[in-house]
C-alpha cells in the first residue's frame, strides 16, 4: 500500500522538477541565442566599418595612382622636350596619352577592387544581421517550446502520480 503511494509522491516530484528544468532549458537556450545575436550585431558592425576603410583607402589609392601618372606623363614630356621632340604633337603627344590613358586605367582597376571588397563586406554584415535576427527568433521560439514542454512534463507526471494515487485507494490506502 504504502508502495502506490511513494509512486505517486515520486510521480508528483518529478513532474515539478521536470517542469522546473525544463523552463530553465528554454531560458538558458534563449540567452545563448541572445548572446550569439549580440555577437553576430556586432560582427555586422565590425564589416561595415572595414568596408567604410576599404572604400576610404582605395580611394586615396586611387588618387595616388592619378598622382603617380600626372608625375610620369610630367617626367615624359620632359624627357621628350630635352630631346628637341615637339612635345604637342605627333607620336610625342600620343605617347603622353597613351601613359595618361594606361594610369587612369589602373587609378580605375583600383577602385574597382575597393568597391568590390567593400561589397564583399557590405553583404557580409547583412548576413550578420541576418543571422543575428534568426538567433533571437530562435531563442524566443526555444523559450516558448520550454514552456509547453514544461506543461506536457508535469501532465505526464501528474497523470502518472493520480494513476498511482487511485491504485492506493484501490488497495484501501484511503
């Protein structure tokens, strides 16, 4: 007799302790979510601004290169008027613009890979922040699966405790 009713006891503890823990499953989920969306934001944070330097520094790259051609087309119409070449006209002048032409290209190449890197990392932190967005739904949806879980664990446990409960008065317990 006694037996039914130690079962039952038992049934009823461990339902509350299984309710118990199974909410704080959820929420330790909920918070470990919570902080990898922290770190995924911040993540996002740390690739806009790499992509703000990239864009900054191929700029100032490109510029130099723009410098550095101003300078070699300088130092070829130079050398070619030291030479006595009429410098206006003729193959003198096509070959000014021809490493005019082949200095703006590369100031341009430059540029291009800066806007590609920093694309690169433009949608890197929209996938950060993406990803940061799906962790705290998935926290949230954790906390609240903890909850029915918890609902659906002391059920279980408070059906088992009645079960015994009713064998111990079957048996003339009460």
């Amino acid at each position: 007799m006694a037996s039914f009713a130690a079962a039952a006891a038992a049934s009823l503890g461990s339902a509350v302790i299984g309710t118990v823990g199974a909410i704080q499953q959820g929420q330790a989920q909920n918070a470990s979510a919570n902080y990898n969306a922290a770190v995924q934001n911040q993540n996002a944070k740390i690739s806009e601004a790499n992509a703000q330097i990239v864009s900054q520094a191929g700029a100032e790259q490109a510029a130099m290169q723009e410098r550095k051609t101003r300078s070699e087309v300088g130092q070829i119409k130079a050398n070619q008027a030291a030479s006595g070449v009429d410098v206006n006209s003729g193959s003198a002048l096509d070959t000014q613009a021809s490493a005019s032409e082949l200095g703006a290209l590369d100031a341009l190449t430059i540029r291009s890979n800066a806007t590609k890197e920093a694309y690169g990392y433009q949608v890197q932190g929209v996938n950060q922040k993406a990803q940061a967005s799906l962790d705290t739904f998935e926290g949230q949806n954790d906390e609240t699966a903890s909850y029915y879980k918890a609902a659906g664990t002391f059920l279980g446990g408070a059906s088992d405790a009645s079960s015994n409960f009713a064998k111990y008065r079957m048996v003339g317990g009460i």
